[in-house]
C-alpha cells in the first residue's frame, strides 16, 4: 500500500537524484569527451570506480556494525551478486563507454525510461504492481517517446558509432530498472552491508577489464583524474547508501521516479559546465516519455495506489 512520504524521504529521494545526474558530468570529465587521448578508457574507469565506492561503504559497514547474512543464506548472496552485476556494473560500462560519443545531457535523458521498463518488471514480479489499461496507455505513449529520442537520423545512419553509444544508454536504462526489481528483494539485508556487498561482487567483475587497459598510453589530464573521484565518491558510494536505504523505506516505483529530474538536472550541468545543447526532438521526446510515466503511475480511479 502506497505510504505518504515524509520530508526525510524527499530528501533523500533528492539528494540520490542531484548524486545521480552528477555522474554524467563526472563521466565526462573522466573519458574527456573533448579529446579523449587526455581521458581515462572505461576499461579503467568502471573497475577504479567501483572498487574504491565498495572500499568506502566495506569501512563504513564495518563502522556501523551492520551484520553480514551467513554464507548459508545464499538468497541474500545472490542478491547481492546480481545487483552487483546487472545493477552496477553492466550500466556503468554500457554509459561511460557511450559517453565517448554521446553528451551527457543526452545519455542522461535516457535514464527518464527507467520507470516504463520497472513498471514492467513490476508487473511481472510482484502481484501487487500490476499492469492496468491506463499503465498500459502510458507505457505506450514513453516507449514512443524513446523512439524519438532516437530520431529519424538513427535509421538513416543505423550502426553509427551514435546509434550504438545511444543504444547503450538504453540498455543501461534497463540494467537500472532491473536494479530496482533486484533490490525489492534485499529488504531484509541492512543497508550499508547491502550496499558495500552488491558493490564489492561489481568490483570483481570488472577487475578483469583492467587487463585490457594499455598503461603506457594513459595520459590523463587534472579534469580526468577529479571526474574519476567524483564518480567513485558521490553517485557510487554516497548514492549507493542512499539508494537502499530509500527503497527499503519506500518502493522500487517511488526510487524509479528519480528518472523525472535526473534528465533535467543534467541538463542544467551539461549546459553550464559543457555548453550542452540538445536537439528538438529530445525535448519532444522528455515530454512524451514524462508524459507516458505519469498516466503509467497515476492511480486508477476506485483503485488503491500500489506500494
């Protein structure tokens, strides 16, 4: 049953989402979109970024003191494995080697299909999110709308190096939503161990990436270096722990809907950091994916909301 949110729950809920739209500029600086013979490859990237996140939240979960599920509790394992993974990072890669190509603004934009594809895994995972005739309007009306994010020049130039990168920003987008499903499920394990466990099974599969990097080519600039801190310090560790512990005070949907203000606060910082300018058909493509979230998550008339 859908609760009230309180002012602490909003302000989590905003500082995930200031964290998360933050990762895209980070990004940026770290790949150096501009010239990336003065970037990191995301090779390099996601392994850095991820284990230093999972070395700050395994010392804060020792601070705090949070107990650890027993080995016997496999469940709360493979949980963990597969947020690790498919949450974490899968996505990570799939954006930071999109945004060699792609702004950050727009890579971000994608992330606003979140809540279509949870309503979906929603739907077939829980009995109490289901799909009603209005959702599936809704749903309808988004996935248009990400079809126009791709734009008439996709088909045109499908198997461009933009097609691609913006495919990935897609897939990404799944992989998240997907998190929020895989997440529902570790209500039980506490926070800060959850969070410093999905990070940790992400951390080691990516490690091997690191075999793939050519060392005695990385040259990487100061605004590098800073983008790869901020990515592993604000939207990995801080946002991880925030992250669950929002969705264990809430739900998978309530979380999703960080996708409405993570475009747009993107946006903002691609604009005055980089002079990011998106196309028409990315605005029209926002209104239409925001519009088909809000009638998939607006309450159905003589119906309960749904947790």
């Amino acid at each position: 049953m859908q609760q009230n949110r309180n002012l602490i729950d909003w302000a989590l809920f905003s500082g995930l989402t200031i964290l998360w739209a933050s990762a895209y500029a980070f990004t940026r600086l770290a790949v150096s979109h501009d010239d990336p013979a003065l970037g990191f490859p995301p090779q390099f990237i996601i392994p850095m970024r991820i284990t230093a996140g999972a070395i700050v939240l395994l010392i804060v979960a020792a601070l705090t003191r949070q107990s650890w599920p027993p080995f016997s509790d496999w469940k709360s394992w493979l949980i963990m494995a597969g947020m690790g993974t498919f949450g974490t990072a899968a996505p990570f890669l799939l954006i930071t080697t999109a945004q060699k190509t792609v702004d950050s603004s727009l890579a971000a934009l994608y992330v606003s299909a979140a809540p279509l594809f949870t309503s979906i895994l929603a739907h077939i995972f829980f009995h109490d999110d289901y799909i009603h005739r209005r959702k599936a309007f809704g749903l309808v009306i988004g996935f248009f709308g990400v079809a126009v994010l791709f734009g008439p020049e996709a088909i045109a130039s499908f198997g461009s190096a933009s097609v691609i990168a913006q495919a990935m920003c897609l897939f990404a987008t799944f992989f998240y939503a997907a998190s929020s499903i895989i997440a529902r499920y570790g209500k039980e394990i506490p926070p800060f161990v959850f969070s410093a466990g999905f990070l940790s099974f992400g951390a080691i599969t990516t490690w091997p990436l690191l075999l793939l990097v050519d060392y005695q080519t990385l040259a990487p600039s100061t605004s590098a270096i800073a983008g790869l801190i901020g990515l592993a310090l604000g939207p990995t560790a801080v946002a991880s722990v925030l992250y669950m512990i929002l969705i264990q005070r809430t739900s998978a949907t309530f979380v999703s809907l960080t996708g409405y203000m993570i475009p747009i606060l993107s946006a903002i910082i691609g604009f005055f950091a980089f002079r990011e300018m998106q196309s028409w058909n990315a605005f029209l493509a926002f209104a239409l994916i925001l519009g088909g979230v809000w009638l998939a998550q607006r309450q159905q008339a003589g119906m309960p909301l749904k947790a």
